[in-house]
C-alpha cells in the first residue's frame, strides 16, 4: 500500500500597507506564500503549484497578485528597496481584470 497526497505550506513574507480594495481602508496586509508539494508516505517530495497573496487586517479579504509584485513589496518591506524605512512605503494593488 502507497500512501501519497499533497499537503500547502504557507510562509508569511512580509507585512505591508496598503488600501484595500475591498473595505476602501489604509491597512496592514499580510504577503503570504502558498506552496503546495507532493508528499509520499507523508514525505514533502517537491513542489508543484505556488501562489502569492496578500490579506487584508481589517476585513479579512484575501487576493492573488502576481510573483513579480510580491518579491518586489517584499523587497521593500524588508527596507532593502530604495533605502526606505519599514513602514513607510504605501502602495495600491488593481488587479488586472478590475
């Protein structure tokens, strides 16, 4: 008997500020990664889907956004983007299809 199956592990990256397009308020987000890996005898082999997403504090909404967008808020969270400090960066997020 082989016991196989998936199993999605999530890494917080960052937390940012950002206007939410769903509650219309200036909050904190929480940048997350998804990775879901194939797991053998409930062994993590190998990954085979990630996606990114931010969350919102205040209302709960969840959204998708791209890999690019994520390693680039992520680089400016983390201060080394420009020299800014942490907290001060605010940016919006319009989803291509909105």
């Amino acid at each position: 008997m082989i016991i196989f199956g998936t199993r999605v592990y999530l890494y917080q990256l960052a937390i940012i500020t950002l206007t939410c397009r769903h509650c219309g308020n200036p909050a904190a987000h929480t940048l997350t990664k998804h990775v879901a890996k194939f797991t053998l005898f409930f062994v993590p082999l190998f990954p085979f889907s990630t996606k990114y997403a931010t969350q919102c504090t205040f209302c709960g909404m969840e959204q998708e956004v791209p890999k690019e967008w994520a390693e680039q808020s992520q680089a400016h969270a983390a201060g080394t983007a420009g020299g800014e400090p942490y907290g001060q960066w605010q940016q919006s997020y319009q989803h291509p299809g909105v």
